[in-house]
C-alpha cells in the first residue's frame, strides 16, 4: 500500500467532500466515500450516502467487497469525510479494506448533529472497532487543515426540520 503524503490525502478528501456534495444535491445526507487503489492515487468508485442504513462508507465496502478480491483490498484505501460510525467501520472491516483515511471526527458530527433523529451518533471510534479485529486496518485521521472544509456541508443541515 503507497504512503499517502498530506497533499494526496487532501486532494482525495476533497474529492470525497465533492461526493458529499453531490449527495446533499439529491436531498441526502452529505456524507461521502471513495475507495483508492493501492497506488494511493486511482479512485476506484465513489459513494455518496444513500440513507441512515446505507452509508456511504458501508455501501462502498459492500460494493468492494463484491467486486474486488481480498488481497487487493487489504492494499486499499477507504476515504471519508468523517469518522466511520460503528456499523461502517464493522463493514470495512468485514470488506478486507486494509486503510481508512478520514477528514473530521465523529465527535465533530455529533457536536452539529445533536439528538437529531436521523443521526443517532454511537460513541465509539472507529480505531476502538478495528482494534477488537484479528486483522489490522490502518486509520489516517482526523485531518485538522481540513476540518472546516469537511464540516462545511453540515452547517445548518441538521437543524433542518
């Protein structure tokens, strides 16, 4: 798996923020994932979110899972905009995804999200999921230049009715 330097890891998290983007565009949650080849710098599919069961990191490592052999994913990088939540993190795991680089914490989200019922943030970092794992997963974040940018699609978005 290729090192990422800081300026990759930008340039793909900003790219994964553009998919949130393109997710909020059709009236869903803004959140999005994308998954890089070994070579740190080919994007193999993109996701956005789909709904509060289909994430945009567990739908993509569904996908991979489904398309890609094992011993090329553990060589993969999953890149998201925040945190994975608990149930992403349990399906990049389960895909053999072997690297997940995120933009901001889950902490963060839930600092905006609030009791918003849609979002009904679990308190456990994804690193503490990986961990009770038999196989390792790199994790790469949070990403503080970048904070902003990653939490500028929710402002406002949560305190929607």
């Amino acid at each position: 798996m290729q090192a990422l330097s800081p300026d990759q890891a930008a340039l793909l998290l900003r790219r994964a923020a553009a998919v949130a983007g393109r997710a909020l565009s059709m009236g869903r949650h803004p959140f999005g994932a994308l998954l890089v080849a070994p070579d740190g710098e080919t994007v193999l599919a993109e996701q956005g979110n789909i709904d509060t069961v289909n994430h945009a990191e567990s739908t993509l490592a569904r996908t991979a899972a489904a398309n890609y052999p094992g011993a090329y994913l553990a060589r993969c990088t999953l890149v998201t905009t925040f945190e994975p939540c608990a149930m992403c993190a349990g399906t990049i795991y389960w895909a053999g995804i072997g690297r997940v680089l995120y933009g901001a914490e889950e902490t963060e989200l839930l600092a905006l999200t609030g009791d918003h019922a849609d979002n009904p943030t679990l308190s456990l970092p994804c690193r503490e999921v990986f961990a009770r794992g038999q196989r390792a997963v790199q994790v790469m974040g949070p990403v503080p230049a970048l904070r902003d940018e990653m939490l500028a699609l929710h402002q406002g978005f949560w305190k929607r009715p």
